[in-house]
C-alpha cells in the first residue's frame, strides 16, 4: 500500500482508502467521489484511482472511469482488475450504456384501460375484392371441407387412442422420440392436446374482456383486413385480445400461483446459483450443428413478442453478496440490486383470480411489432411515407436515433446481431412493396405498406415454423411435425421444395392433414395471449459468445474479435459502419452458439451494465425473475405441465460436479429437490434425458409445442383470414417462394459464393466443403426439399433466390 500523501492537510492513501471502502460499501458514492477526486487530480496512487475509477463506473459516469483505470496501469501496467475495467469502461463509454433506449417511461393505468379506438384513415378503407372461384375452386374447397372432416374424425380419434393405449413416459421421462416417425408426431399431436386442454388459463376475471374493455365497440374500419399497430382487432369481438398493454396470461392454474415472502426470492441466492452453476466453465461448449444467426434471430423473435418494459429504477431487490463473490470485493459493494418488474396498474382491487399480474409491452400476435412498432406514434415515424416503405438510408440502413442506436420498432436490449436483422427485414418489407407495387399500380401508400406488413410478418413466422426451430430442434419427428404445422401432412408427403404450397389446391380443413395456416381458427376456449411461462422458457442466454469473430467476406484468416459487449446501444451503428451487412452475415453464419447447458453463461452477462444499473448478473437476474413473478420450480413445473417430477438430482444428470453443485446450494433430502429453479434444472437436463438430436430438454419443448401452434392457430391472420383476399395471390406466392436462405441472398447477393450455397436452412453452419458432415447437418439426413440423396458427396447449390 502506498503511503503517498498527495498534500498536505490530507490524510494519508491507506486512510482515504479505508475510508473510501466504507463509503461505498454503504452505497454513498457521492461521498466517496468527492473524498477521492482532489487526492486524484493532484496524482493519487493507484489504490486510490482505482477506487474513484470504480466510483465513477457505478455512478455511470464511464468517460471519467476510464482515465482513472488508465492512471492505474500506468503505474501498475500488469493489473488485471485495472485492465478489465478499463475495458468494459471503455466499452460502455462508447455504447453509451447509461442512456435508457427507449426513453424510460412507466405503465399509466388511464392509457392501459383506454377504450380501444383507431383513427380514421389509420388503415386502408376499403379491402380487396375476392376473385372469383369458378366451379372448380368451389368444388376443390367443398373437397376440402369434407376431407378435413373425415380426416379430423380419423386424426382425433387415432391420436386419442394411441395417447392413452401407448402413453409418452416412462419412469420419468418422455419417450416420444424412441419412437417411429409416425407414431412420434401422434405422440407429441396427444401431449399437444393435453396441453391445450390443461394449460391455457386467463389472468382476467371470469367474464370479463381482455383489457377490461366495455363490450359493443365497434371495430375501427379496415381492422377486418388490416393487422393494426397496437394489436387490437384481431380478435372483432374482444377488442384488445392479444394487444399491446395487456396481461400476460398463463400456463399454470392461476389458483395455484404463489407469491412469496422475500426469503423465497433468496433461497437459495440467485447470485450464488448463477456463480456455481451457470458461469462458464472454460472455452464456450458450442453447438455444431447452429451458427450464431440462430442466437439472433430468436432474440429478433422475442421482441416480437414478450417484454415486461423497463423495471422499476426506485425499488430494487437486494440479492446479498458472498465475502468471497469478486463482485463484492471489486465493487465493494455488499448486496447487487436487481429493479422490481413493474407491476400492473390494471388490477381490480376484488374479484381478481391471479395473485399477480404482468402487464406485455408488445403485442402478443406474431405480427412483426419488432419491426414496425407496438404503438401508432413508432409506426408512423418508421414510415418513408412513399410507396409503403420504410426509412432506410442511401446505403439501405436503418437510420439512427439521437441516441446513436438503429431506428426500428423495439430497440430494448439492442445489440449488433438485432441491426442485422432487423435491417433485413426492413429491406425485405420494402422490396415486398416494389412487388406489389408491379401488380397494383393504383395502391397509395397506406395499403402498399399494410399489405407488405401482413406479408412480412408471415414470412418471419414460416421462417421460425419451419427453419429456425428444426434447425434447433433437429429431431426427425419434430422436424415433421413442424412441417405439419406449416404446410399440413397431405402436403408434406406429396410435394417437396417449391412445389409445396401453404394453401394447397385442395386445401384440407384440417390442422393436422392440411396445416395450421389457413385452416379455420381455433383458441381452444381461451382467449389468445403470451404466458408467464413462456418468457421463462426463451431465457436462452447461454446461446451467447463472449466476442464475435468478424471475417471478411470469403476470407478465413484476418479474423477481428469483437466483445459483444461492446457491440450494444450505440455500438452497433460503429460495427455496421466499419463492416459491410454481407461481411456480418458471413460472420455469424461461421460461428457458432453456445449449448442450452450448465455452467455455459457469458462471463461478460454476468457483470454487464445496462442503464440505470453499472453492475448486474443477468445469470441470477434469469432466476429472480421466474420467484417473482409466480411461475413455479422445476419439478412443480412439471406437475403442472403433466410430467413427472424428478425424485432426485442423480434422476437429472450423472455430472458429479454439477451434482455436488445442487446439492450444496439446494440440500440434499428429498424435499430440497422441490427447491430446483426452473432454469437450472432444464439447463440440467442431460443428453441422456434429452429428445434426440435437441438442443435442449423436453420440459421447455412443452411450452415450445404449445406455443408453436398456438401462435399461429389462435391468430385469424394465419387461419380465416390467410387467403388471396386478405394476402393478395401474389403475397402468397411471395410466402411460399421464400425462406431465410433467399432473404439473405435477395439482399446481399456476394453471399451467393459462400458456405451458404452448401446448405438449404440458413441456420446451419455455412461451411464451404465439397461434402457437409452428418453431424453438423443433420437436418440433411431427411430433408425431402432437396428431392434425393443428400449424402452423394456432391455439392448442393442452389442459386435460385428472388
């Protein structure tokens, strides 16, 4: 310790800095900032400038840090906790981490309860004309019709039957996927019906409409034809059904939901938890048969669909710190403060059948808010006000903020691989508009982009339908099944590539035979909306790399490594700038995820700043938040999903490591087995516990296999209303003729010559080899689109995109 004096009158280094210690030990910053600060300018040591670099760094103030890190290593050039601040400081400065994106802002319970009424001339007046028939599009519908009856009668009753004579558990576990392809999908068509039947439940009060709305409003005009910006209408006769502002619901009897006292919320502590099981043990465990645009994409998805809106910045939990935690002892700070999950405004002070209640921020509809906005004023300003496109620059890039962060429709948790994506997409909307544009010159902007938006969204959703979950999922049952949901049974045995059509010529009106999409709609009793339950299960941080290794295109050496920390808010546009979008997309079509697995987090997620909090562990943020908001523990989760619960940690994993873990955090009797989070016992779940070929557990899979219909069933703009009249003939072909393949190539063409000709789901690796591997394609091994053998040894390629 340096006994320096900087000058006279001031106590000596080793005073100011036990005094500084406790300081911010008791949280007064302020305090300790200014006791530091003259010491400091007039030289200090190193000890000191270390603790005024990290008193500025938790007052957010990270410009100012970093000089106070760089005064440290200049001194001390070989410390690595100076180095390792003066790095994320550095980032964070340049991120500009500290300013809320969007604009912090609260749930008004006047706004949320508001009657849901749409702006004249909001949406297009008038919808389009229905084409007429002739007598066979009459007699192949009424063909349809009478096949899809026969088939449901024959499809229910043989999947009721073989349910309950076969079953789909073993002692423990599901045995669906040691099954034949067909005896699995009916397998998993049986567990999917027990699920609707048991596990949709309404977090409003009987009789009651969603939103609480009055009944008798009339739906605006155009809302019949016309998805609108909030979510609203879709459902005419429940006005707010699935809108933005709204209560996620649930998948567990609500009666059943506790609220706990705040012991519970730390039992065992979520820091230590996320400490002992979740930090990454060594090099990333990656999963080969993924790249990293797969981690991207659901993120894109997520936002589409789920978000709780920012936390409350006054009220915090307090999750103790360990003497022994290197957050405590590098922060000196003795709890970490996690921002309640805002609560909802809406609640009735009686008659509520939920203890607690969340409110969504998005729309719950796969209706592609991430892109165009949950709210009218976002809508209106993404907009060109041309040809129904939306704002891109000269360059095609999505303008940017005054804040330095891309311009789009949900830019919370912002990062490079969502500008990615979400330009993308932008462009894909406006090319949809030129499109459009040749077949019906006299449309004025409104209808062009209306028409484009419901054509967009759909694409997004085949693309997760059919791509992005096999290709995470590459289990053969499940890939069939998936397919099924998309295009229907009849479909998938009789045609193959881009002969496949989603409304075949004899559409068969059934969901199972004929498809999902465009089959008649079906909530199952309840109303439509995201679950609790269902944000818990998309906790998919483990997919995350710590750096991005960013290539030139075609090029395997000069491999740059950016922290994808660095990469965040205002990050982003400095990574898009200096690197083309095809260099990126080449980029993450090499790399790989992370695996769904213990001890696999990002070291940089578990001491990542966000605004309004310098220090937080999103690995415990991930376990507080399922103890908050109600949704039960692992093997409680499973009762209630109609598993069987485990009886001990052995029946989980035969990791010894991760069991002594378990063990010594959670007790070793039978009752502590109850106090398993969520998360860590699917993380948990092992290979020999798992579907074949998964890359995560069958407890999440329920919720997926719920979900993955449920998304596209309950939404009349996937099943009544998916027609020429609603879509237009040529958005249909439009949505048949494209995957994320020819997304990509449609808007960044170089990409033509790379690794991702070699493969049909752009989600898997783009390797550039004469002969792909079994292992990390495996969706090549029953890929009937490719129409013969996959396993020639020659190369695929397929040059047709557009």
């Amino acid at each position: 310790m340096s006994e320096f004096t900087a000058d006279a009158g001031l106590p000596a280094d080793s005073d100011l800095e036990t005094k500084a210690e406790g300081l911010m030990e008791n949280g007064d910053l302020e305090e300790a900032v200014k006791l530091l600060s003259p010491v400091c300018a007039n030289s200090g040591s190193a000890p000191l400038h270390m603790l005024l670099g990290i008193a500025l760094f938790q007052q957010q103030k990270y410009e100012a840090a970093v000089r106070h890190f760089a005064a440290v290593l200049s001194v001390e050039p070989s410390r690595g906790d100076a180095k390792a601040m003066l790095k994320k400081a550095s980032g964070n400065a340049v991120s500009r981490v500290d300013v809320f994106v969007p604009t912090l802002a609260l749930f008004d319970r006047s706004s949320l309860l508001s009657e849901s009424r749409i702006s004249p001339g909001t949406l297009p007046g008038k919808h389009l004309p229905s084409r007429y028939r002739g007598w066979l599009g009459t007699a192949s519908m009424f063909t349809g019709h009478c096949v899809g009856w026969l088939g449901s009668m024959l499809m229910n009753g043989l999947t009721n039957l073989w349910g309950r004579v076969a079953g789909y558990q073993d002692e423990i576990w599901t045995n669906w996927y040691r099954r034949s392809i067909f005896r699995g999908v009916l397998t998993l068509a049986y567990m999917r019906e027990k699920l609707h039947s048991n596990n949709l439940h309404s977090t409003y009060p009987p009789g009651t409409l969603i939103g609480f709305q009055t009944t008798g409003l009339k739906p605006p005009q155009g809302a019949r034809y016309y998805r609108t910006t909030d979510g609203s209408w879709n459902n005419l006769n429940n006005p707010k059904e699935g809108a933005a502002g709204t209560r996620f619901l649930r998948n567990i009897d609500v009666a059943s939901i506790e609220i706990d006292p705040n012991h519970y919320l730390m039992d065992p502590n979520p820091r230590e938890v996320s400490r002992k099981l979740l930090t990454r043990d060594g090099p990333m465990k990656e999963v080969p048969f993924l790249n990293l645009l797969a981690a991207a994409w659901i993120q894109f998805e997520n936002h589409d669909w789920v978000s709780h809106g920012e936390v409350l910045q006054k009220d915090f939990h307090e999750i103790p710190l360990q003497t022994d935690d290197p957050i405590r002892r590098l922060y000196r700070q003795a709890n970490m403060f996690v921002g309640k999950t805002q609560p909802d405004p809406t609640r009735k002070d009686a008659g509520e059948p939920a203890p607690i209640t969340f409110i969504n921020e998005v729309t719950h509809w796969w209706d592609a808010s991430q892109l165009y906005g949950s709210d009218q004023v976002t809508a209106d300003r993404l907009r060109s006000g041309r040809a129904g496109k939306l704002q891109l620059d000269v360059d095609g890039m999505l303008p940017l903020t005054p804040d330095g962060v891309e311009d789009t429709g949900f830019v919370r948790n912002w990062w490079v691989g969502l500008a990615m994506l979400h330009t993308l997409f932008a462009r894909e909307h406006n090319a949809i508009c030129d499109y459009l544009k040749v077949s019906y010159p006299y449309w004025d902007d409104n209808r062009l982009y209306h028409v484009a938006r419901l054509i967009n969204a759909a694409v997004m959703a085949k693309i997760h339908t059919v791509e992005w979950t096999p290709a995470i999922l590459p289990n053969p049952i499940l890939t069939q099944g998936l397919h099924a949901n998309w295009f229907g049974i009849a479909t998938n045995l009789f045609k193959t590539g881009k002969h496949r059509k989603t409304l075949a010529d004899i559409n068969i009106s059934n969901p199972e035979l004929g498809g999902v999409v465009g089959n008649p709609i079906d909530k199952h009793g309840q109303p439509f909306g995201l679950t609790e339950e269902f944000v818990e299960v998309y906790r998919l941080h483990s997919l995350m790399p710590e750096v991005l290794a960013i290539r030139r295109l075609n090029s395997a050496s000069n491999i740059n490594e950016i922290p994808v920390a660095d990469t965040r808010q205002a990050g982003s546009a400095g990574i898009t700038g200096k690197y083309s979008m095809a260099d990126l997309f080449f980029s993450f079509g090499q790399q790989h995820p992370g695996q769904l697995v213990l001890n696999n987090f990002p070291p940089f997620m578990q001491e990542i700043s966000i605004p309004g909090n310098p220090m937080l562990d999103l690995g415990a943020v991930d376990i507080l938040r399922a103890r908050e908001r109600g949704v039960p523990r692992y093997n409680a989760f499973r009762r209630h999903l109609g598993l069987k619960p485990i009886r001990t940690f052995e029946d989980l994993t035969t990791d010894t490591m991760q069991l002594t873990e378990l063990k010594t955090l959670y007790g070793d009797n039978a009752e502590d087995v109850e106090k398993l989070d969520l998360l860590i016992g699917t993380l948990a779940e092992c290979d020999d516990n798992r579907p074949d070929k998964c890359g995560f557990g069958e407890t999440l899979l329920q919720i997926f296999i719920l979900n993955a219909t449920r998304r596209l069933q309950a939404d009349r703009f996937y099943t009544d209303f998916y027609n020429e009249q609603t879509y237009t003939r040529e958005g249909l072909q439009w949505i048949d003729n494209v995957d994320m393949k020819s997304v990509i190539l449609r808007h960044l063409p170089e990409l033509a010559d790379t690794g991702l000709a070699n493969v049909r789901n752009a989600f898997e690796p783009w390797d550039d080899v004469e002969r792909l591997d079994a292992e990390r394609h495996p969706l090549r091994a029953y890929d009937k689109q490719l129409g013969d053998d996959p396993w020639t040894g020659d190369k695929y390629r397929d040059p047709s995109f557009g």
